[in-house]
C-alpha cells in the first residue's frame, strides 16, 4: 500500500490551508529493495547519514540501505533526550539528507538534528507501536520534563513489513493501544471546541477517525485470531501521525489519555516505578479516561464552580522541587480561564450523548484482554491505590483543553 499524502493538503473547508511535508508513505512487504526508487521519486538526492541503533543494524531481516555515514547508538539506555540526541549531532559529516532506521526513538534522532540542520529526514520505522513516524512533533526530555515541540517531517517513510511482521507480540499491543486512544482524543477535542471555541477541522478529525476504524478493525480480528494485520495497523499510525502535521500539533492524536505516557517517563513523586512502552501506557491512560468519563454521563449535569489556578502548594506535593517549575510554568496561563465554566454546563447533555459513543467499559476491557494489551496501573507499574490521583495529576503536565482539565470547574455534588 502507497499512500500519496498530496490529496491531504490544500485550502480546506476548515477556512485554513493544509500543508505535508511528508510526500509518499510506502508500507509493503520488501520495500526496502525498492528505497532508491522512492528516495528518486521523491527528489532526494546528495549525501546521505543513515540513523540506527545496536538492535536495530544487528536485526537479521533487516536490509540496510546505502549510507554515506552510518551511526549506530548504543540502544542500552537510549532515550529521546535534548542532550543524546545533541551529542550524536556532533558525530554528523554535513549530510544532505538523514535517514532514521527504528523505533519512535531513533525518529527523533533524525528529526530533530534535521531541523536545526535544515535538511530533510526520511522515517524507516521497524515496527509499528506508536503514530509518530509521519509526525512533526519531536517528543524529547528537557530538563527533567517532556515536551512535544513541532520539528519536521519525513519526507519519505517507507515501512518495510518484512520487517515490521517479526515485531514481539508486546509491541503490536503497544500500536494497538496508541491508535484505539483516539476514541478520547478525538472526544477531547470536540468538547474543547463545543465549549470553548477551539479551531477543530473535520477533515483532519475524519483522518483520525479512518485511522481509528482501521485499528478496531485489526484489533477485533487480532483479538480473534491471534493474527495481525500488519498492513492495516501499520497503515492506521501512518495516518494518525499525518494528523499531526496537518494541523501543526498533536491534537487529533493526544488527548487527556496521552498524558499518561508523560507521567511515566517524568516519574513524580510516587510514580517512579512506572515504566512502559509509549503504547502500553497510553492504553492505561484511555481505558482510565473511558472508565471516567462514562462514570460522569452517568451523574446528574454538574454545577459551574469558578476558576481557580493550580496552586504552588499542589503541583509540589504531586511533583516534586525537581519537576515543579516546569509545571508551573506550562500552566501560567491555564486554557480554563478562556472561557466560562458555565459553557461546560449549557452543553451537558451533549457531552453526555458524546460519551456514550465511546465504548463502554466492558467492551473495552474484553478488546485489551483479547489483544494482551497493558490497560491497568499495575501492568505499567503504578500502584492501584494512585488510579484516582492518575489522571488530576497528569492534566497538570499539559495546558491542553480535556474534560479531565474540565473537572476543576465542574460540581458533581458527589
């Protein structure tokens, strides 16, 4: 399956207009035997630095691809972090283009020095666990805190499934539960636009959701049979990654559940033997917001409560001297206080129709344990006893408009 991103950009209906840096998205068996044909195809040309880690270059299905410069990183304690990423920079031989061979980390390898360098990058992904490889959103530790900054863009991605399809089972859950949190992101997003006037597209929104049916589809069969479509799943992160673009962040893509992930890799206080893979905790943190918010349709419509900013006192009790100044600077000017809480309110009733879309619990529930998906604090190392605090305390690491950010102007009278 190619996909050619050209039919994606353009003035849209939106009033904006859509651009891609991303031009032509091969998933298909052997592909790899056919990457100078699409580098060609493509317009990229000159020196070339190809990115890999130790795992990576040492996979037996793996066909490398002509390099100028090869760098192969140690994958023991390889994460994207301001300072790794600079110091492989620093090993670069003034290339025209980087290719990056691997994981979501490897991709921001590739992505972040192309930016700086203001050259183009081209995504080799070797399995398909989470959306980021057709993003622009460069997802590195600073300081201590995560941030999503927006960079480039492959121009090229070319998904071989050869080596896609030999992926652990574990990974193929993580990609399973990266796309199927698109049931809360898309909700959080129309929410945010119901009740506070955010820009929302449809079209981009329909690209989530095509992307989104595609992985029920695949997940229902896997849960069945124990069989993975890898193209089809593999193709549902490409297009959810193309949303990212399209609208310059993340929003189609990452709503209150996406926060979980952070939460694990900041550690606070409390949290610091969680760990798991990108996918695994953003399973935790859809079937938590799925549990919650269906909890809420089931309540009478709440009170308005005024606004009142996160204090200083809080975000150091949950996070800590180490991580308290980034959140408290991320939440200076708190998106609660654009609007009126009364807004929330006035559309209850939609919210609630809203959330009875989503899949219940219970169906939930069976599709990750059909799937072996991680879905449960416990499976990504959180303490049960903290499955209440989860959620409150991961909203504060992003300024981004959720319901569970809603909570803190909202009375349920409970």
């Amino acid at each position: 399956m190619i996909l050619d991103c050209s039919k994606y950009v353009g003035p849209c209906k939106c009033g904006r207009e859509h651009t891609l840096e991303t031009k032509k998205v091969v998933v298909e068996y052997d592909a790899l035997d056919k990457f100078d044909q699409y580098m060609d195809e493509v317009g990229l040309t000159g020196k070339r630095a190809v990115i890999y880690d130790t795992n990576t270059y040492n996979l037996p299905t793996l066909k490398h691809v002509r390099a100028d410069q090869e760098i192969v990183l140690n994958a023991e304690g390889l994460h994207s972090e301001k300072g790794m990423i600079e110091d492989m920079m620093r090993q670069l031989d003034h290339p025209d283009v980087i290719v990056a061979v691997g994981s979501g980390t490897i991709m921001d390898f590739g992505r972040y020095p192309a930016y700086h360098l203001g050259i183009p990058f081209v995504a080799v992904p070797t399995l398909a666990s989470s959306d980021g490889f057709t993003a622009n959103i460069c997802s590195a530790i600073l300081n201590g805190q995560k941030k999503s900054t927006p960079m480039c863009a492959p121009v090229l991605v070319v998904a071989d499934l050869d080596i896609i399809k030999g992926a652990p089972a574990r990974l193929v859950a993580s990609g399973i539960n990266d796309i199927l949190s698109k049931y809360i992101s898309l909700f959080d997003w129309k929410v945010s636009h119901l009740v506070a006037g955010e820009y929302y597209c449809p079209m981009v929104a329909d690209l989530a959701q095509e992307a989104l049916d595609i992985m029920r589809e695949a997940a229902d069969k896997y849960a069945a049979t124990g069989v993975a479509d890898h193209e089809a799943m593999t193709m549902a992160q490409m297009k959810s990654g193309l949303t990212m673009q399209l609208l310059n962040h993340s929003r189609a893509a990452s709503g209150a559940e996406h926060l979980m992930a952070h939460l694990v890799e900041m550690q606070p206080p409390r949290f610091e033997n969680a760990e798991g893979i990108h996918g695994e905790c953003v399973g935790v943190g859809t079937f938590a917001c799925i549990k919650e918010y269906h909890h809420l349709a089931s309540l009478p419509t709440p009170k308005a409560k005024p606004f009142e900013p996160l204090s200083e006192e809080w975000i150091r009790e949950k996070f800590g001297d180490r991580l308290a100044p980034g959140i408290i600077k991320e939440n200076e000017n708190d998106v609660l206080a654009t609007f009126a809480s009364q807004n929330i309110v006035d559309h209850w009733d939609e919210i609630r129709a809203m959330i009875n879309e989503i899949p219940s619990v219970e169906e939930m529930e069976a599709l990750y344990k059909g799937c072996n998906a991680k879905y449960l604090p416990e499976h990504i190392g959180i303490d049960p006893s903290l499955e209440q605090e989860m959620l409150p305390i991961s909203a504060a690491i992003r300024n981004r408009l959720t319901l569970v950010r809603m909570l803190r102007v909202l009375d349920f009278g409970e």
